[in-house]
C-alpha cells in the first residue's frame, strides 16, 4: 500500500471513531475507516451477527479484511489511512484475540491504542444507539488491558510503534501521527 497506515485500537465505546473524525476534519488528505464496516461490506453481514459468532468463525471473518482494504477507493490526495480497528473482540461470551496475521497482512507503518477510564466507556455505551455487550467498569478494565497486552503483542511481533494516546487528546493523537498540531479554537 503505497498510504501511510496507522490502526487505531480500543475497546468499543473509548472514542475511536470520534478522534478519527476530528483528524479528518482538520487534514483533508486523511481517510478514516472502519474494519467493522470493510468487515460487514466484505461478508455481506450486520456489524452484530460478525461480532456475536463463533470464536473461530470469527477468527476467519477477520482475514478478508487486507483484500478489503486494498480494494477500497480512496479519494484522490489520500496520503494517510486511519484504520478504526480492535485487537480482542467481546462476542457475549468470551474476549476474542484478533490474530496477529491479520494486522501483519495489512503492513501498518504505526499501531495507536486509545485508552479512557472504564467508567467513561460504560457511560458512552449507555447513551449510544449501537448494540454492545453490557459490561461493568471493572469488565471493561480488565478487557481494556487485555486490548492493550495484545496491542504489544502486535507491535513486538511486527516491529512497528505502539503509541498510547488518552481518548480525547487530540494534540497528542495529531503528534503521534506526525502532523502539524494547529490551534484549537
């Protein structure tokens, strides 16, 4: 891929999606994405039917996702991607660990966790319109952590930075991803 590739990783809830708008709004050469939504395009599938299946079904729908990266049209002057992605996935019944083939196929130049406090991602969740599992602060924590281990894992295995950014800081995400930092209003 000849674009720069950053993943965002993070617990469903921790403002993935949010910071990834803000950047796009602020740079117009940056395309965000979903791998849920390259996942439900790819598989013809609802986001809660991939989420919820098997362990190992699961674990397969994941590997079509550098095709469908790749045959993703970018708008012209797209020089970096933004890959809103997970590296554990809670399907109701067990924490899932995204294998680390699937983010080697997609060759990422950096790897970005975002973390928040597992009270703020139970509040989130409560007023969004998305299906999540319900899950309590200290659930979350511990599956914060375990995103985060598998993160590391990724980075070693890979060689790539791991950055942790505090979900809402959009100065130090900006820094992380090698842009200017312009002023707030």
């Amino acid at each position: 891929m000849d674009r720069e590739l950053s993943i965002l990783f993070g617990l469903s809830g921790v403002g993935k999606t949010t910071m990834g708008r803000k950047v796009i709004g602020l740079d117009a050469g940056i395309a965000h994405l979903s791998a849920s939504d390259l996942l439900k395009a790819a598989h013809s599938q609802s986001g809660e039917e991939l989420r919820t299946a098997q362990q190992d079904r699961l674990v397969a729908n994941q590997l079509v996702l550098k095709d469908a990266l790749s045959n993703w049209r970018f708008p012209p002057g797209t020089h970096h991607i933004l890959l809103d992605a997970h590296s554990v996935i809670d399907n109701d019944r067990v924490l899932v660990d995204i294998p680390v083939d699937v983010i080697a196929s997609l060759s990422p130049d950096r790897l970005i966790f975002i973390r928040e406090n597992p009270k703020i991602i139970v509040e989130r969740r409560l007023s969004d319109t998305r299906i999540r599992p319900s899950r309590t602060a200290e659930e979350l924590g511990r599956h914060q952590e375990r995103s985060f281990i598998v993160c590391q894992m990724f980075s070693k295995f890979l060689d790539v930075p791991l950055s942790v950014v505090q979900s809402g800081d959009l100065a130090e995400f900006r820094s992380v991803l090698g842009l200017k930092i312009l002023s707030q209003h």
